[in-house]
C-alpha cells in the first residue's frame, strides 16, 4: 500500500511539473512568435524586459529528494582538504 501511495504521489507531481513545463514553453512560444512578427516587420527586435514567467529566482527552486539535500549539505559542509583527498579524479 506505501509503495501504490508513493507512485501515485510521484506520479502526480511528475504530471503537475510537466503542465508546468508546458505552460512556460507556451509563454516562450508566444514570445517568440511576437520577437518573429516584430522582426519581419521593423527588421529589429526591442529590448525586453525580463517578465515573471522567464525570470528563475534561486529561492523558487527547492530540492523534492531528501538525500540531495544531504549530499549538497555534505559538499557544502565539506573543506577542500575533504575534496582532494576523496575525490576519485585526483587519485587516478
């Protein structure tokens, strides 16, 4: 029953975060079709300002798996001397 729970769950966030997807990829398209219009008319495209759609604020972004968070918590918690001596790129 946990495991049906947890699907179902997975599967409704996976569903809400590609709507998501859809809806700004939509608001790009649009966009871009109005950039296209405007340069096949004028032969120049504006300045435009940033709107709230395309604008991705680092605080919006949250981590959805609990042991990510504990990995960059360890990376950030750790010194350089933890990095070189652990990492498999420097002992080759």
């Amino acid at each position: 029953e946990l495991n049906s729970e947890h699907a179902q769950k997975v599967a409704e966030l996976e569903q809400a975060m590609q709507q998501k997807l859809r809806e700004r990829q939509k608001l790009y398209e649009e966009a871009f079709n109005q950039d296209m219009k405007q340069y096949l008319s004028t032969g120049y495209l504006q300045h435009r300002e940033p709107t709230e759609a395309n604008v991705c604020v680092l605080d919006q972004m949250t981590l959805t798996n609990i042991s990510d968070q504990e990995a960059l918590d360890d990376f950030l918690n750790s010194t350089g001397d933890d990095i070189s001596t652990g990492s498999s790129l420097t002992s080759g």
